[in-house]
C-alpha cells in the first residue's frame, strides 16, 4: 500500500472538493455542470485551430517541404555547430510537440543519448516550446488577433535555444 500512495491522490482531492463544497453549502454538481459546459464550449471555440494546426504538420512532414526547408538552413545551423541530423527535430518543435517527440526519439535510437548529436537533440527539447501550437490556442481561446510580437519573439527563443544548445554541450565534451 505505501508504494502506490500516489494512486489514492486524485481520489482523495476530489471527495476532499466535494465535502468543502458540501460544508459550505454549495451545489457541488451544479457547479460541475457549469464548468463542463463553460469546458466543451472551448473546446468547440479551438477545434478549428487544432484541426488547422494539426493538418499542417502532417503537410510538411508528408510532402517533403520539412526536409527541403531543412537542405535549405543547413549552411545556416552548420555555421553555429547544430548537427544536421536535430535541424528537422528543431523545425518542427515549435509546430508540434508530438512531432518533435517523434523525430527526437528517432534522433536517440539511431545515435544514442550519449553522443553529441543525442545530447544536443536532448538539450534543444528541453529548452524550447510548441510557441505556433501555444499561441494558436491559448491566444484563440482568449480572442487575441494579434500575435505579431508574441510569435517572434517565441520564435527567436526557440533558434536562440538551437544555438546555444550545441555550443553550451560543445563546451560540456570538450
């Protein structure tokens, strides 16, 4: 029993929300009901950014144009030491977290965690964000139209990230 205590969390948070309801006298399923309709009503509200976003990963990963857009900024990451091998990994993590998770994994079983090209993949996953995928749905759920200056900088963070992830595990091998 002590070894799976997590598994008697959840359960215990939701009949502890329950009884502070009912103690304060609040109708506790009424409330469950707002919030389930206030929750399918975004999730009708993000449907059509989530399909529109999802739609155009799977463009670019089935037609060809993320390894031509990644032929085409190889001079470019060459030029600052990122392996060739994560720059579709890199293109793709602030698109799609699932994507990049995929080519990540791949990246790992074909040149180990341990190599250089391992460690910076490893390296650029933890310090850079899905910024398209956050910004499409959290700024569509709040009704944002402009995202100029929020996608930019997003964008600039995560090549930033690329950079630096291959020169601060340059430095760590070295």
């Amino acid at each position: 029993m002590a070894d799976n205590w997590g598994s008697y969390i959840l359960p215990l948070m939701v009949v502890g929300i329950v009884a502070f309801g009912l103690a304060k006298k609040v109708r506790v399923f009424d409330c469950f009901m707002v919030g389930a309709k206030k929750g399918l009503h975004t999730v009708y509200e993000l449907l059509p950014s989530i399909t529109g976003l999802v739609v155009a990963v799977t463009m670019l990963k089935e037609s060809g144009a993320m390894d031509i857009l990644s032929d085409f900024l190889s001079p470019v990451t060459t030029f600052f030491g990122v392996p060739d091998e994560i720059t579709p990994m890199a293109l793709l993590s602030p698109i799609s977290g699932g994507g990049s998770l995929s080519l990540f994994e791949s990246v790992l079983k074909t040149y180990g965690p341990d190599s250089f090209v391992g460690q910076v993949a490893s390296v650029v996953m933890g310090s850079t964000d899905t910024t398209l995928y956050a910004v499409t749905v959290y700024y569509a759920a709040v009704n944002i139209k402009n995202t100029r200056h929020t996608l930019l900088a997003g964008l600039t963070a995560d090549f930033m990230s690329l950079i630096l992830s291959a020169f601060f595990v340059r430095l760590t091998v070295a």
